[in-house]
C-alpha cells in the first residue's frame, strides 16, 4: 500500500494541474448527479434480524394503532394550585379532548385515568399516539399538536409539548460552518501560515464534497436515514482535514519547500501515521456512513 501511495503522489504531484482539473470536474459531475437523483431522507431505520426490529414488527401487525408516532404534553398548575381542583381537572380533560381529536391521532390517554399524575398534584402527562411514524407526520399535524391545550393555558396552567412527534429532521448549516471555521483558525495557528492552513483546508473540503455528492446521488437508489448525512460530514471533515495535515505537515518536516521527493514521501507515510493515531478512524468516511 506504501509503495501504491508513493507513486500516487509521484503521479499526483508531476500532473498537479491535470489532477486539479479532474477534481474538478468530478466535483461538478456529482454535484449534479446529486441535483438529479436526489431523494429526501428518511427516520425509518430497521435493523432485520434483530430482536428489536422483530418486536416492532410485531406491535406493527398486531396493534397498527400503537405502531405510530407519540407525543407528550405536559401540564402543570402554578404553586399553590393542584390539578385536583374541579377548574383545572376540567381543564386537562379539556387538552385531552382536543388532543384526541388532532389531525394524524388516534387518540389521548387521560392522565387521572392512567395514574400519569405527579406525587405533588402539580403535574400531568396526557400521552398521545400518531397513526403515522415520525417521517410521515406532516408540517401540518406536528404544528397542530403544538399548540394545542389553550384550554389549559386559559386556566391558568403550563402547558408543553414533546415526544418523537416534535423531532424534526437534522439539518445541516450554521454549526457545521461554525466548526470549519474553528478547524481553519486552528490550523492557522497551528502550521502559522494561511496558505498551508488553506491548502489543507480546501484539500478536505473538495473530497467531502465529493463524498457528500456521491452520497446524495446514491440516495436515489439507496435508502438513506436522515443522520447519514450529518454522521457522513463530520467524519468526512475530521478525516479530511486529519489526511492534509499528515501531508502537509510530513512535507514541511522533510524539506522547506514542496518538491517531487518530499512530496511523494509524504503521501507514502501519511497513511501509516494516521493508522497508528487512531483505529476508530480507519472507519471514518462518508461511504461507511451510507452503510450504517
């Protein structure tokens, strides 16, 4: 593998230009094969063979009703007050009603009933059950349910929603930015040169974002779960910036400019350094994060 790696970078550095092109050019043909074959992700995650998966398949055939999404509203009264007094019990019955009756439910479980009521008498839990899973709850239903129990609230009560209705799908931005942004300032730092900090990152940058595309493209044939691709980018990011730095790092250590042997040299040992840093990350790829 060595010995492959040194002719890669051999290779690689003599036809520096044509090998920029080429990444190039895959970077934009995966980008629009991402564009073209997109298709949404999905929280349905099974795991076939596992006594789990055949537990849930089982509540799935044999109570359909229990098989759906849930969610929690939490009521509680002021200090000083309990949900025992007649205004505020009509009033949870009140939430449970109107829970019942939300778009998507199929019922509401009365908490006096149930016993889901607190010690103190301040608090309740009214549990709701979905017909449908957390990937197809629409916008419409989730909003519904959140602003539900105004009979409460009227009376004088808090009320709070959660459960696996109010998760929404992760997303990507902002934070992921953020830490691009504090890996650059590191590596600034670090080797304290903005040009090697920004080689190193835009050399991680360009594979992750290839790796994404290709992920995403393959999302049009491949079921793919909606953490895959937050799991897909940190790791991408990590390794990515992890391989650069072995690189740019085992050149500077070898000679103070950029030639053909140090260049090569370091694309032979970068690998093993890393390998010998940390086994959990041989696994570290976007690839492997489609598969899990």
């Amino acid at each position: 593998m060595a010995t492959v790696l040194y002719r890669l970078g051999r290779g690689a550095f003599r036809r520096r230009r044509l090998v920029v092109a080429l990444w190039l050019v895959a970077l934009v043909a995966l980008g629009g094969a991402a564009a073209a074959f997109m298709k949404p992700t999905s929280s349905d995650f099974t795991m076939p063979g596992t006594e789990s998966q055949r537990a849930i398949d089982a509540l799935a055939r044999e109570f359909p009703e229990a098989s759906g999404s849930t969610g929690t509203i939490v009521i509680a009264a002021p200090p000083g007050r309990t949900l025992a007094e007649p205004a505020a019990r009509t009033a949870v019955s009140a939430v449970v009603r109107e829970a019942g009756a939300l778009p998507g439910a199929v019922g509401a479980v009365d908490p006096y009933a149930s016993g889901a009521v607190s010690p103190d008498g301040r608090h309740a839990l009214v549990q709701v059950q979905f017909a449908a899973r957390d990937d197809a709850i629409t916008d419409a239903q989730r909003e519904a349910y959140a602003h539900s129990g105004t009979a409460a609230e009227q009376a004088g009560l808090r009320v709070e929603h959660g459960g696996e209705v109010m998760h929404n799908e992760p997303e990507m931005g902002g934070t992921e930015g953020i830490g691009v942004l504090v890996a650059l300032a590191v590596l600034v730092v670090t080797l304290g040169s903005l040009v090697a900090a920004g080689m190193t990152m835009a050399t991680a940058l360009i594979g992750v974002g290839a790796g994404m595309a290709g992920l995403f493209a393959l999302s049009g044939v491949v079921g793919l779960t909606s953490t895959a691709p937050i799991l897909a980018l940190m790791l991408g990011l990590a390794v990515g910036i992890d391989y650069s730095l072995f690189i740019t790092s085992r050149t500077a250590s070898t000679s103070g400019t950029a030639s053909h042997p140090t260049t090569r040299r370091a694309a032979r040992w970068a690998p093993r350094a890393r390998r010998s840093s940390s086994p959990a990350a041989r696994w570290s790829s976007p690839w492997r994060a489609c598969r899990w």
